[in-house]
C-alpha cells in the first residue's frame, strides 16, 4: 500500500499555543468578561486560574512568530470548557467564548491562511466533561435520558462531584470529572466524526488527537481518517502516542505522532547527568539515564527503522509540550543543554514543534509550572531567541535539513556527527556534548559525493583530506557545542 502523507508537513516548523497563558488582546474586543479580575499574567500559574490568554492575542502575534520562521500552529484545546486548559469539553461546535468564540477562531483562521501558517487543533475524543449536554442530560434524568448509552454507566445513582461516594460511570484515568465515551454505540462514533469534519470543513488544516490508543473501536481511526481526508486529502492528524506507534503508522490511520521517543533519548544525550529526575520521573517518557553519542545513535537509528520514510517526514518531533516540565527545566537551567537539543530537534527528519515560550528561555516545571504566560519582551533570552530563528531559517533554506536523507557519520564518547542529504545538496551537523573540546576527531566519509566545509551555523575547525577515493573529515568542537557545514 502506498503510504500518503501531507507534503506541507514535511516543510513545516509548528509552535504550540497553550491559549489562555500565550496573548492577551490589547484591544477591546471583548463585550463580556472586559474587568475579570485574572490571575496575574507573570505570576506562577495555579491548577484551576485563568489568565485571560485569548485568539485575538494570537492574532495580534502572528507577525512575531512569522518572524521567528513559524509556519505551522498547534493549539491546545479551544472549544467550550470549565478549565483553563480546555480538555474537559463542554460543546464540541463552539469555540470557547472566553477565547473569543467561532468569530474570533474563524478571523484567526483567515489571518493566520494569508501568512501561510497552518492551524491545527486539539481533538479530545475519548472523554468529555461532566458539562456536556449529553453526560449533564444523564445526571438530570438518570436511567430514563435518552444519552445513556454514550457513556459508560455501571450503576445507580452518578456521583459526579461528591467523592465520598462512587462515580458509577468510567472516567478518564478514574477521574470523574472526565466521563469516558462508548465508542462502541454507532451514535457516539458518528457524533466524533461529525464533529471531525465539520472543523475540517470550517478550514483547520487537521487534528492533533488526545489519548487516541484509549479507543478501542474496531476501525475507528480508519474511519476517522477516511471521512477527513475526503475532505481534504491534505489535512494533518497526528496523534498523541509516547511511545512505539506502529500500531497507528501503517498509513491507514495517522500521519504521525507526537515524538516522545526522540525527545527523550535527545534530551538524555544532550542534557546528560544534569537531568532533574524529580521532572521526569513517573513521565510516560524517560529521557535518562544519560546517553553517550554511541547510545544516542543506536536509538535514532532504531527510530528511523521503525516508520516508513514517509511517516518519518510527518512525526511531530518535540522536546516539550503541555504535558512535560520546560526542557530548561528538565536541564537544571543548563543553558547549552537546550541549545545542544534545540540544534538536534531542527535539523532531524519531521516537523519540529517549539513550545510556546521555550523560543525565548520561558522556565518552567511540572504542571501547571510548565503552563506559564508568554513572558514580556523585556524578560525574553535574547540569545536563545537568535539560535532559535537561525536554526529555524536553516531548515526553511536547504531542503536537506527538512526532507533528506539522514546518516549518522560518526558517534564515539561526546561526539555525535551525521549528514542531510539531498541529491547535490548534503549538510554536516556535529555536536560535542561534552564538557572538554573534541580535538582531532577525525573519520573517513564514505555517504557523501562533496566536502562540506562552509560554516553555516555554529563554531568548529574543519578540515578535509583525502586517500584515493576516501574522504577524510577532521574537526575540533569547543565544549558544549553544535555546528551545521554546507
């Protein structure tokens, strides 16, 4: 079977937007909710506080993130909810009113189309809230409410608040406040998909789906995938699965999945022995013990094994979202560590995604730590910011960096090189994780027709022998250190 994948992907770099901590509107828009007294903007975010974040502040930041080279967005959820993080849906056809409701979503919409910047949403599918009309319809009404069987009912009377008591439904990782869908009903099964195409219709360029391997339903995310790209062949889904997602990547399913298993071992080579455990621990990831080049490149060699190349093209690589502690976190504030990784996420096969804030040095552990507002201009990492729209014009230059061909040349102790290939056009990246130069590294390279030697990002010692038909490259890295050739 021939595998198809949207082309836009290949070329994208996505920005996570969490919408209520990224933009606040500085104008008035807002007919309700104008004096809300909102949790402070900058203050450390609580579990259940707004702060007021809204899609006309996106609007209104779509030239600074054009500049940065983004060409993609990933929202978090926006559709109706009784939490600042919207994964508790409340109406499945209605952009949160909070956020500026449908008119706001739609003038985003336009906006972000003329620049060129795709849009995808969040879908929660597996679970809805206790504020869904239906699940509400079934407290009110009890056995006699005609949604009964769209939930996963195991007895009488619901408690959907009181916990002293059981719930007497499913939720979401026993939590009541989740009830769990029946996919198995054909009514609820035909709801999603209703609601799938009608986004899709609306004008989003696809779906990322939360928890997807929770559904069980035969031949759901077939189907799902079916009625989406009838609508438009080139919509995006990408599910949220952390780990070995064969499963899902056979073509018939998603184009790829949120890419926790480059991140991980990525962040474990670049960050090394610095990784604060007390972040990662008991994480649906492990970005520890620390990795050696040796290591690092058996594990991205098994990744690039596991998926066809075409699904590889389409993995949404990451090194933090929503759900994990900030990598500047994660490091123990280590500076080079989220350099080093950032260099790796940029020029690696797939579409890099950065998380809203990480672009200008935003700290942050756990949730709701990780969550915090985009900070003022005056607060931004002025250097992390420069590498970040470097790297990212890079990938938007060579094509290399976005669909080549990738080979690892060279992986002893700290040192880790591999090439970008594209027909004529090849591209090294080397990196020293290390604390001490990497002098007189030195190694023959068979992969490439050319000798790279033009520095293109980063600083290094480049030079190029050759032995009859072998080519031999040396380089010194500096301590903690990244370079890009061409």
């Amino acid at each position: 079977m021939q595998i198809q994948t949207p082309d836009w992907v290949k070329h994208a770099v996505f920005y996570q937007i969490f919408p209520d901590r990224f933009a606040k509107t500085k104008h008035p828009h807002k007919r309700l909710l104008k004096d809300t007294r909102w949790e402070d903007w900058h203050e450390i975010p609580t579990l259940q506080g707004y702060k007021g974040g809204d899609l006309w502040g996106v609007m209104e930041q779509l030239d600074y993130l054009q500049d940065v080279g983004i060409n993609a967005i990933y929202f978090t959820p926006i559709f109706q909810s009784a939490s600042n993080h919207r994964y508790h849906t409340h109406d499945y056809y209605q952009v949160d009113p909070m956020l500026g409701g449908n008119g706001a979503f739609r003038e985003l919409l336009e906006a972000a189309h003329e620049r060129d910047i795709k849009v995808v949403l969040d879908g929660v599918f597996n679970h809805s809230s206790r504020g869904f009309f239906f699940f509400h319809d079934v407290l009110e009404n009890g056995p006699n409410s005609p949604w009964v069987d769209w939930f996963k009912i195991e007895g009488w009377p619901l408690s959907a608040y009181n916990g002293d008591f059981p719930a007497n439904y499913e939720g979401w990782d026993g939590n009541r406040a989740l009830p769990v869908f029946n996919h198995e009903n054909p009514e609820v099964r035909e709801y999603i998909m209703e609601i799938a195409e009608y986004w899709i219709k609306f004008g989003i360029d696809g779906w990322r789906l939360d928890v997807p391997f929770e559904i069980k339903a035969e031949g759901f995310w077939q189907e799902f995938r079916d009625r989406v790209k009838a609508i438009n062949p080139e919509a995006y889904i990408v599910g949220e699965v952390w780990g070995d997602s064969r499963e899902w990547l056979d073509g018939t399913q998603f184009d790829g999945v949120m890419n926790y298993l480059f991140a991980a071992p990525t962040i474990a080579f670049a960050a090394g022995d610095r990784v604060d455990i007390d972040q990662v621990k008991d994480r649906s990831y492990h970005p520890y013990p620390p990795l050696f080049a040796p290591e690092y490149a058996e594990k991205i060699q098994q990744l690039l094994e596991f998926y066809p190349w075409d699904i590889q093209l389409t993995q949404l690589n990451l090194l933090a979202s929503h759900d994990t502690a900030r990598l500047i976190s994660i490091a123990g504030d280590d500076k080079a560590s989220v350099h080093l990784a950032t260099l790796l996420l940029l020029t690696y096969p797939g579409a890099p995604s950065i998380y809203y804030g990480d672009e200008v040095g935003l700290p942050g552990k756990l949730d709701p730590d990780s969550r915090r507002g985009f900070p003022m201009e005056a607060r931004w990492e002025r250097d992390v910011l420069d590498y970040h729209k470097q790297l990212i014009a890079l990938r938007h230059q060579y094509p290399a960096l976005r669909i080549g061909s990738y080979h690892v040349l060279f992986a002893e102790g700290t040192v880790y090189v591999f090439a970008r290939k594209l027909g004529d056009e090849e591209l090294i990246v080397a990196v020293n994780v290390g604390t001490a130069p990497a002098d007189h590294v030195s190694f023959e390279v068979a992969e490439l027709k050319s000798q790279p030697n033009q520095l293109l990002y980063g600083t290094a010692e480049v030079s190029w022998s050759s032995e009859g038909e072998s080519n031999h490259l040396s380089l010194h890295l500096p301590p903690r250190s990244g370079c890009i050739l061409g």
